[in-house]
C-alpha cells in the first residue's frame, strides 16, 4: 500500500507542477501558466508513465477538476471528491476510505501542488527544444529537487523529481480539457460489489 501512495504522490506533483525561465521571476510566470491550464474549471485528463525509484514502472491514466482527481493504474485506483478519499488497490480488491489531512492532501491532491513552487523552492529555467526546462530547488522539503519540461503553449511534458535521494521520471501524454462529472471523483459501491471497504475516518 506504501508503494501505492508514493506512485500517486510523484503522478500528483508531475500532473500539477509547471515550468520555465533565466529569472526567478521569469521562471514563477511560466509555472503561473502551467498551473492555469491544468487548473481548468470544466477538468482535464492525461495519461502518464513512471519510472526510477522504488516504484519500478507504471502506467496510468488521471482525471482532475479543481480540488477532485481520480488516478488509475493497474495497480490503484483513487477517487477524492474534495473531501473524502477512496484507495482501491486492485489486487486485494479493498478500499480504504479516508478524510485525508491537510499534510495527506498536499502529497495526494493535485489541487495543492499547483502551489508548490511557491512554498519556498528556489526557481530557475534554461530554454528546451521544445519550449522550458524549470528547476525547482527547496531545502528540508520531502520533494527536494525538480526538473519540470514544459512545451511552448506550457503544457506539462516531464518532470524528473527527486525523492528520499531517488530520482523518479514522469512522461505525460494526451493531456486535455475535459468536460467531467462530480460522479468521475465518488467511489461507486455498485461498480465494485466484492470490494471489501475499510472505513478509516
């Protein structure tokens, strides 16, 4: 399960995160543009592959719509509706349901990390081929070091984190606006009727 939520935690920096520029201040802009496209009042989706670290490789899809987010692997999937979390691992077929704190929802939810670079990281960007290389660095942070590709129309690409000294790399493709029901973000107890459901709250 440990394994499961530190894949969610590195694909929930990598879809919220953003990147670019020679300035601090350059830099925070371009991470400002990020953020407002992934920040989308109607939602959006990707699909993303993850690798290095402890995590091996996976890959997934995600669904995002202002504080909600579902992520699925063949491992894992989480709903959160803002306020209630459901963590279905697949192979046990149980669902752990949780009111995550405010710690929790800043490794989970993709809401939170669209502020990250601005909780004390220091910034920079070098130009890319196709667009902005951002580094993010924060001294005593969980998530101490980041490289953030981001193409031209700031559309998120990769980022390469640096964890408890493992580095983990996150491709993102397909990324889009979506239009997405409040349903996409609530654990559906009839879609999964041999789950076992463990309330933790």
């Amino acid at each position: 399960m440990k394994k499961i939520i530190t894949l969610f935690i590195a694909l929930l920096t990598a879809i919220t995160i953003s990147a670019a520029g020679n300035t601090s201040a350059q830099a925070k802009k371009i991470l400002d543009k990020a953020a407002a496209k992934v920040n989308l009042k109607s939602g959006a989706s990707a699909n993303f592959t993850i690798s290095g670290g402890r995590l091996g490789g996976h890959s997934g899809s995600i669904a995002i719509k202002g504080k909600k987010f579902n992520a699925r692997t063949d491992k894992a999937i989480i709903w959160y509706d803002g306020k209630t979390q459901w963590l279905l691992n697949t192979k046990s077929d149980e669902v752990n349901v949780s009111n995550p704190s405010p710690a929790v929802q800043q490794s989970m939810n993709p809401y939170t990390f669209l502020n990250l670079y601005k909780q004390g990281y220091t910034l920079s960007y070098t130009n890319a081929a196709s667009g902005y290389q951002v580094h993010l660095v924060g001294k005593g942070k969980s998530i101490s070091e980041l490289y953030i590709l981001i193409d031209k129309s700031y559309t998120i690409k990769q980022v390469k984190m640096q964890q408890k000294g493992q580095w983990i790399t996150i491709n993102i493709s397909n990324f889009k606006a979506a239009k997405l029901s409040d349903a996409t973000f609530t654990f559906n107890r009839k879609d999964y009727p041999k789950a076992e459901v463990i309330d933790l709250r």
